[in-house]
C-alpha cells in the first residue's frame, strides 16, 4: 500500500486541531496566514485560476500538457490527492519531494503560531509558498471547495479565470440552487481580468455573465467549434473529455494571445494529458487480480453530472459492466445512480475510505434500488470485487468517490506520478 512517508504525515498532523471544522469557508484565516508568510500570493507566476463543479482536474491536466508542449515550465495546484499529498503540489513539471515539502509546511506552521487556521487553508498557503520561490511560467491553480470564500481565491489578478461546467455538489456547502452555486463559482472573477466559462446551463451563465459585467472583467464563451476542432484520439477517455480539451484549448489561446501556444502544441498536450481516476483502466495488480479476469476500471465521479458522463460512455462501450461503489454520505447517492437506470448495471456497495464519513453500504444499496437498479451491499472492495466478476460482466467499474479512487491506487501500486 502507498501512502504518505512517516516524515511527512508527521509534518502534516501539526495543522490537525488548530482549527474545529474540516471545512468552513472563510478567506480571513488564510490570508492572515499568507501575510505572516510575506504575501508569496504577490510573488506568484502568472495564474489561471480554475472552478466549477465538475472537469476541473481533466481541464487543468490538458491545459498542463498543452502549455508543456509549448516549452513552458508549469506548477499546478489541484485537490484532493489520491494516493499521497504530494500529487497536490506540482512544482516545474515535478511532484514536490518529501524534503522541500516539509520544509515549507514547517515555515507555514511556525508563521501560523497557534492561530486558528483550517487543514486545507494551511496546506494551501504552503503550496503558494512553494509556488512563489521555485520560478515557473505559469501556475494553474485549482479551487477547492466553491470559489469565492476558498482557500486559493487569494490571487488579486489572475491572468485568466476558468469555469468549468456547474452543476450540484457539496449541497451541505454551497446549497442546492444552482443560481446559488453559480455565485460561488463566478466568485473567482477578478476586476479588470479576462474569464473563460464552459458551456453552461441558462441559469448559471446569466449568473457568470452578471458578476462579469459587474467587475468588468471581459467573458469569453467556450464555443462549439473548439470541441469540434479537438483531435479524435484525447489522451483522456469519454465524450465529456472533448469539452474539457476544447476548454483548456481556449484559455491556452487566451493566455498565450494566441500565438505563445501554438495549434501543435495544444493538439499534443490533448494528445499526451494524464490525468488519473478518470476512466482509468487498471493496470495488473492486487485490486485486479480480485476480478477473477474481468477488466477494471476507475472512475472518481461522485455526482449526478459525472454519473451522466460516466454513463454515456459505458452505453457506447457496449456489453456488461458491473458498477462497485462506495460513496460519501452527503452525496446525492439516487441522483448519482439515476443515469444509469437505462444500462440495468448490477451494483456493489461497500464502506468508503476509513476517516471520510463514507455512505453505509446498505443504504447505498436502497439509493440504487430507488434509481431502479439491483444491488447488493459487500463487506469491503475484495467481497464487491468477487462478486461483480461474479456476474457475468464484461468489465468492473469502480466509481463513486476519490476517496476509493486513492484507495484502489494504492492498493494496485499505480500511484500518480
């Protein structure tokens, strides 16, 4: 199993209890941090800046390979990780090494002095500590959790803000009016500075285009000959993938005044992006050998809009597949299984990743009976496992959260890289 060093999960635990929510969005905490730390938010190469509900990891991957393909150095924030924290922090290109890591989460920590500060905001101002003393061309940084009261909405002006789609997640958070999620999304928009939106549902491009026009900040639409444009064999597996190149494709025009990136260079970079738990066939393996000769599949789609992603796929990969889930307890577990009502997949539940408030197996089992499919609750991912292959399908697709995600990678030995 692959996991975190001792050294760094120590390093790590010292922010665990300086704060008493896991998550309570909240911009004070972390810029106070950030001033102690000599604001490196200030100190930071130019910043695409990226939110929205679903496609923002498989959009910020292609953007990463694009911009690569042109020469250009790239840090990267995304989250959460799966396997190790590390994958959180890409430095030039590079995963950030255990030594440096901890080296500037203990400077974090030592700047903090006690005060009150969330996990994530503390993590967060280490990595823009790190991201303003190593030099790059260009930091593609990833919200959290929202936009506008997250952790890395501390960039005063961007070089370019992205949206991906919007749609529900996070209810307990950001609510369950999509008008409303929008305005946290579309908080990322900065006054005087250029943002770029996905093809969006009526109602969340009204919101976007109002806080626009409101800061001045000039919106651009991602257009349709863009997806069209987008070479046939992406990198990155399913339909869905072909927005997200198209919209990488567009913010590396925008942010190279189309002529720093070249069509090659972003035809390469959707050619080339990596980008894991995303349709992700398993390599052999402890977690594949479970599958008794089926195919496995990972997916970390844990919301009705991935759940129509992943759904369109399967329906064009024709045969069998049998679903193994787990998902956490504030997921949306009926509207998650409801696109898959028309393929009739048998379903295996089984406990999320230990720590995460996981959904219990049953009562995932009864959400999936409610969307109209067969399911059978399992002990733990060996049990699910067998009994899927059990089934007569033709592949196992693991899908339902990115907590299982890490936890099968790990388990696999494919840790990102």
């Amino acid at each position: 199993m692959i996991g975190n060093s001792p050294a760094l999960e120590a390093s790590l635990k010292r922010f665990e209890g300086l704060y008493p929510e896991t998550i309570e969005l909240s911009l004070g905490r972390i810029l106070r941090a950030l001033e102690a730390l000599g604001r490196p938010q200030d100190r930071l190469p130019p910043v695409i800046h990226v939110a929205g509900t679903n496609g923002k990891g498989s959009t910020c991957a292609f953007m990463r390979a694009m911009a690569e393909a042109a020469g250009l150095s790239v840090h990267v924030f995304t989250s959460p990780h799966l396997v190790r924290f590390n994958e959180r922090i890409r430095l030039a290109g590079e995963l950030v090494d255990d030594a440096r890591l901890i080296g500037w989460l203990d400077r974090t920590f030592d700047a903090i002095g006690g005060g009150e500060i969330t996990h994530f905001e503390a993590t967060t101002a280490a990595a823009l500590l790190a991201f303003a003393e190593v030099p790059a061309d260009l930091l593609i940084l990833e919200v959290g959790l929202g936009g506008r009261f997250d952790a890395t909405n501390v960039v005063d002006a961007p070089a370019l803000s992205v949206i991906t789609p919007v749609d529900f997640d996070h209810k307990a958070f950001l609510g369950s009016d999509l008008r409303s999620i929008a305005g946290e999304k579309a908080g990322i928009i900065k006054p005087g500075r250029p943002v770029l939106t996905a093809i969006q549902r009526k109602v969340c491009d009204e919101v976007i285009a109002r806080k626009a026009a409101e800061v001045k900040a000039p919106l651009y639409r991602l257009k349709a000959h863009f997806i069209d444009a987008m070479p046939d064999d992406l990198s990155l597996i399913g339909e869905h993938q072909r927005g997200n190149a198209a919209l990488a494709a567009m913010a590396m025009q925008l942010f190279g005044n189309s002529t720093r990136i070249s069509q090659d260079a972003i035809f390469d970079g959707a050619r080339s992006a990596t980008w894991p738990a995303r349709m992700q066939r398993l390599k052999s393996g402890p977690v594949t050998e479970m599958a008794e000769g089926c195919e496995v599949w990972l997916d970390g789609g844990h919301n009705p809009h991935a759940a129509r992603a992943i759904a369109r796929h399967l329906k064009s990969l024709g045969g069998k597949t049998a679903l193994v889930t787990a998902m956490l307890a504030s997921k949306d577990a009926v509207g998650f299984f409801m696109p898959f009502r028309y393929l009739k997949p048998p379903v295996f539940t089984m406990p999320n990743a230990p720590g995460h408030r996981g959904a219990e197996p049953r009562e995932l089992a009864e959400a999936a009976h409610t969307a109209g499919l067969n399911a059978t609750p399992a002990e733990g991912l060996a049990a699910a496992m067998q009994a899927a292959a059990r089934s007569g399908a033709d592949r196992i697709l693991i899908c339902g959260s990115l907590y299982l995600a890490g936890i099968v990678l790990g388990e696999n030995g494919e840790a990102p890289l």
